[in-house]
C-alpha cells in the first residue's frame, strides 16, 4: 500500500507511531532488554586475555594498587595509578557520591552519618584492555598498540608525550609520567605473564575479588566467571570492546 503524501495528515503520523510504539512496547515485554553479558568472539588463536572483578568480594584494602605501584615503578605521588579502588556511597535521597582517596591507598573513610546511607560498595578500576581499544586508535606514531594476546600496550621508546591517547580513553586509565614525559598504563603486568607469573595485582588480592586468563580457553577462571554470573562492562554503548567484566556492578557505576 502507498500512502498520499498530500493527504497525509499529522493525525495519520500520530495513529501511526502509536502503532508502532504500541507494537515495540509488546515485543519488549515478549522479549525483555538484555545487557551486555556475553564475551566477545575471541580473536586470533592464542591467548586472548580478559580480567574479572567480583564486586562482592572487594574490601576496598587498596592491596592491589600498593602491589601495582610496587611491582611496575609508577610514582607514588596521588594521581598517578596503573589500577585504583573507587568508593561509591548512595544516599537514601538518591544521591551518588564517589571517592578515592590516593586510589584507595590512604584508606575509606565514610563522612555521611549510617543512617542516610542506602548503600555503599567498592569498584577497582584499570585499563579494560579493550578489542577496539580507542587509545590506540587515536596514537600519531604507533606507540600505542594491541598485542596479539589482546592487551594493549605503549611502547615508551616511541612515545611523544602528545597525550591523544590519555584524552581518548573512556575509562581514564592513562597518565603521562611525571618524569619520563610518556604515556604510562596498565599492562596486566605483561612482564609477569610472559614468565608465567600471575599480575601483581591479582597476587595482592587477599579476598580473590579479581579474576583474569584466557578467554579462548572454556576451562579458564575468567571464562567460568562470566558464564556463572551476571556480568558486564563500563560503558557498553560505546562498543569499545572492553574485556574487564563486572559481576554484581549497580548501574550508578560509570
């Protein structure tokens, strides 16, 4: 059926979407609105490595970003932190405050009285390591890359300190180094890994809140992870990518 332009009337337009609507609004309730859960088709054939952070299990002891400043040089000035702990607090009035105090080294200290409080929890943050990683999208000499295990990477001998990948990373991950002038981040302590040790990070842990291995491999702890519980990750709709999963994540979180 063609429809007459010329008689066309915004009441037909209105009786139209709401058709539509109506119709999209049935087939929601049919089939409800799923998250991103599900792991991403590996690529290539060796490792393809992603990380896993249990929520529940974090205390927010900030072990892991002591173990990370100790293990990879990273000054210990505040500001500057390969992985940090955040602290989210929401009052019962519905309001979100976050803090994280020197990353979480200096400890939590919670400043609103118990009784205006709906709920707290702790969320580790670092580099996602992201399958379309926008950091080294944006990289003018190539110091930025993806290694062919899926983690991405600064060469610091190629480095220009331009900053176009500190700005480009959704999830703040990057810093410039205060005395090297180049772009410092998380590797997953690739170092380690290439030795066959585990990430500094991930040693630290006394509550086994953090989860990492080969997404290739079905029998891996970070496969297992994803698969039993609810996950997902930070900022799904901007299709990064990203391969650090979240079990028990609020959706104040960002």
């Amino acid at each position: 059926m063609t429809i007459d332009k010329n008689n066309y009337s915004r009441r037909d337009f209105f009786k139209k979407s709401g058709a539509i609507a109506g119709s999209v609004l049935f087939a929601s309730i049919l089939s409800p609105f799923k998250p991103v859960y599900a792991i991403e088709e590996p690529k290539g054939k060796g490792k393809w490595y992603g990380i896993g952070i249990d929520i529940d299990k974090c205390i927010g002891c900030a072990s892991c970003a002591r173990a990370c400043k100790n293990e990879n040089d990273v000054p210990l000035e505040p500001f500057f932190f390969r992985n940090w702990i955040e602290q989210y607090t929401i009052t019962n009035d519905g309001e979100i405050k976050v803090s994280s105090p020197n990353g979480g080294i200096d400890g939590f200290k919670q400043i609103l009285p118990e009784k205006d409080i709906y709920k707290t929890f702790f969320v580790p943050k670092m580099c996602n390591h992201c399958a379309k990683s926008p950091c080294t999208q944006v990289c003018p000499v190539g110091a930025s890359f993806e290694t062919e295990e899926g983690l991405a990477l600064v060469d610091q001998s190629y480095c220009i300190g331009c900053g176009y990948c500190v700005q480009a990373c959704p999830y703040g991950c990057r810093y410039m180094h205060p005395e090297k002038h180049v772009v410092d981040k998380c590797t997953l302590c690739y170092h380690r890994l290439q030795k066959g040790l585990d990430p500094a990070c991930m040693m630290a842990c006394p509550t086994g809140a953090r989860i990492y291995g080969d997404l290739h491999d079905k029998n891996s702890s970070i496969v297992k992870f994803v698969k039993e519980n609810n996950c997902v990750v930070l900022k799904p709709q901007l299709n990064t990518g990203a391969k650090l999963y979240y079990n028990s994540l609020s959706q104040e979180v960002h």
